[in-house]
C-alpha cells in the first residue's frame, strides 16, 4: 500500500537546543537524569553546527528547533549576546542556503537562571522579560525563520514542573500551575499580536502535548477524564490566537486509576500485553483520534510538531514511522486540514528528566565521543520528506 501526501505537505524534524547544546546558565543545569546522567554536556551541537547542518538538510526540508535563551540573553531586558547571535545567525543561513525552511520555537520548557531566581512563569512581571526577549529574537532571527511556534507544550512543561515535579521547579502546587499556564498564555499571545503586525505573511502557532487518557476499568473513569479536561481542555482553550493548532503525539495512557506508563509501571504495561516503547504504550491510532478531535474543536490547520518512538531498536521506529503516516493519512481522508509533520526527533539527545539513554533520534548520537551515525530509520523518513510518498504494510497497532 502506497500513501500519498500533497505536495506542499511540509516534512521536518525537530530538536531543543536545550537538549542537544553544552548547558548554559539555565534551570537544568546539573539536574540529575532518572538514568543516572546529569543535564550539562548533552550533544555538542555548539561545536558541531556545519556538520549538523549536513545532517538536518539531508533528512528533509523543514527543521522546527529553538536556540538557547540563557546564553543569548544574560540579563533581564539585557540586548542578546552578539557572539551567539553571530553564531546562531549563521547556522540558520545555512540552512536556508541548503533550502530548508525553519520553524523557531521560542520557549522551549528551559529558562534562563535570572528567570527562574525572580519566580518563573509564577510571577506576572516575569512575562514582560520574555517578551522582551521574544521580540529580540524575532528581530535578530526573523529573516532566517518561516514560521514561529511561541510556546512548546505549555500543558505538559506546566504539568511536569508545577504538578507532578519532575522539572524545575519541582513544584507540586495545582494552583501555582494554573497561575504558570494563564501566564504563558499572555505571553504567547502578546507575542502573536507582535509578529501578526510585524511581519503578517508568517505564521505563528502554539504546540500542544496530546495523548489519549483511557480507564482500564471502572476506577480509572474518574481519572482519565479529570485529567483529560486538565491536560487536553483546559490548557488549549486558552490558546486560541493561532494561525495553526500544533500538535505532539506519542502515547495512549490509561488508568486503573493510577496512570500505566512504561517510565513508572514497566511492570503493569507488560503484563497487559499491549505494544509499547521505552516510555509509553504504543497507540499510534491515537494520532488519528487527536487530529480529528482538535479539528472538528477548532477548525483550524494541523501542524504535527513533535511524533516519535522511543527506542534502541531501530527496525521499531521504521514500523512507527509506517503507522504513523497511515494514522495521518487516515485522519486526512476524514477531512481533516494536516499541514505539516515534524519528526522528533533529529538525533538521540538528552531526554530532560529521563537522560540521554531514551532515544528518539533518526541519528544516534555516541555518549562520549558525541559522534552522529545515521539510523536506518533516517533513510526511510528522508526519502518520506521528500518524495511525499512511503510504502506500508499492515496496519497500525
């Protein structure tokens, strides 16, 4: 079966600076992974930008990405550090030059540690110092970018950080969480109304972090539907000036009425029997379900900014890359507006809380020697990107 997509469909991967540059003077700084690793070294990317670029233009025409906000701006409302504007400025010119379109995302969960010491996303006053930053960044980078994403999953980085602690902050405080996303949403929306007068012709979006929230039984009800509006309702609702609806995918989780995942509950996930990767079940019809559900809610254009499969086996994630693109394809056909897909992600890089052994990446990227190898996989997405067409089997699982 061979799948067919426009061909104005857009194809890219997608990394985090924050993930895959030496850590500078922000919040992760020497956090501790859950596989033992600490958040400070990740991939080299700073010293490896030409090599980098080769790698990203050959896997397709689009890259989503972000750049440090720590070392760019050193101070509150301090003008941004001209050798990394120098430096940054250069890697996305070769990337144009090698006609790849970039898609910027501005905040991507990290922050500078001058922000994290006055509150973070708690305190009001804080949302002008990221504005300020923002407009700098679009002005020293807009001419490089095709489109802008302000905020990279504000519903799972609010979650994670305020909720359940596992990011910096390490807060578990429900209403200093609600506090954090209502600012976010101000900010993002004082920066759409920026670019929108600014530079009109481009487009400017949020992503969302989706998953499917299921009971396993009659317990997990309750809990699957309190988080589902908390995660998947809530949040996005106070985002709605948005020229797309962004979009990541990875996981079904289900309740029972403790959430199953294979991160905490390896244990209950295996004895279910259902498929799964090294973090979550594996449900890539969820995909479908998401896109149809946000399509039908806001009948805006769909950007898939972040699906992936995390993995050490390499023939798994070329069998997701296939389900996934029939999911897609399969939301499609139900009339659905998908404009775009980003796979996350480039290269294996450091998994924020998890470390640098969970592996997501089309390249691997060598723990000590920071060498990049391409995957298999890689061959297959980039002839994907830009042929528009891949051939699968089966169904997905």
């Amino acid at each position: 079966m061979k799948i067919k997509f426009p061909e104005d469909f857009i194809f890219g991967t997608s990394t985090s600076a924050y993930q895959i540059e030496t850590a500078f003077e922000h919040d992760w700084v020497n956090v501790r992974s859950g596989d033992g690793n600490t958040f400070n070294r990740t991939t080299d990317h700073e010293k490896r930008l030409l090599e980098d670029v080769e790698i990203i233009a050959s896997l397709a025409p689009h890259y989503r990405m972000s750049l440090m906000w720590s070392k760019l701006q050193r101070q509150p409302y301090a003008r941004l550090n001209s050798r990394d504007v120098e430096q940054y400025a250069t890697f996305l010119k070769s990337l144009n030059d090698r006609h790849v379109k970039v898609m910027m995302v501005i905040h991507h969960f990290a922050n500078p540690t001058w922000f994290a010491n006055s509150g973070g996303w708690q305190n009001k006053k804080n949302i002008d110092a990221w504005f300020n930053y923002a407009v700098q960044l679009f002005e020293a980078f807009g001419p490089y970018v095709d489109s802008w994403n302000t905020f990279n999953e504000p519903n799972l980085y609010t979650s994670l950080a305020y909720v359940a602690g596992e990011f910096p902050p390490f807060k578990k405080n429900i209403l200093a969480a609600n506090r954090v996303i209502r600012n976010i949403a101000i900010a993002h929306n004082m920066m759409y109304d920026h670019i929108k007068k600014t530079d009109p012709g481009k487009l400017v979006g949020i992503s969302h972090n989706c998953a499917l929230f299921k009971a396993e039984n009659l317990l997990g009800r309750i809990p699957a539907k309190v988080c589902d509006w908390c995660y998947m309702t809530y949040p996005e609702d106070l985002f709605r000036k948005t020229d797309f609806f962004g979009m990541s995918y990875y996981a079904r989780i289900g309740f029972d009425p403790f959430p199953i995942t294979y991160i905490k509950t390896p244990g209950k996930l295996e004895k279910s029997g259902k498929p799964h990767d090294d973090m979550w079940e594996y449900y890539p019809k969820g995909l479908e379900e998401c896109i149809i559900r946000f399509w039908e809610k806001y009948q805006k254009p769909i950007i898939i900014t972040e699906n992936g499969f995390c993995t050490s086996d390499d023939k798994k994630r070329m069998t997701a890359i296939s389900d996934y693109m029939k999911a897609l394809s399969d939301a499609m056909a139900k009339g659905a507006d998908v404009r775009g897909y980003y796979h996350w992600s480039t290269w294996d890089n450091f998994e924020w809380s998890l470390g640098p052994t969970f592996q997501f990446g089309l390249y691997s990227c060598d723990p000590s020697t920071k060498e990049r190898k391409k995957k298999p996989s890689a061959d297959l997405f980039s002839s994907l990107a830009f042929n528009k067409e891949l051939e699968i089997n089966g169904s997905p699982g």
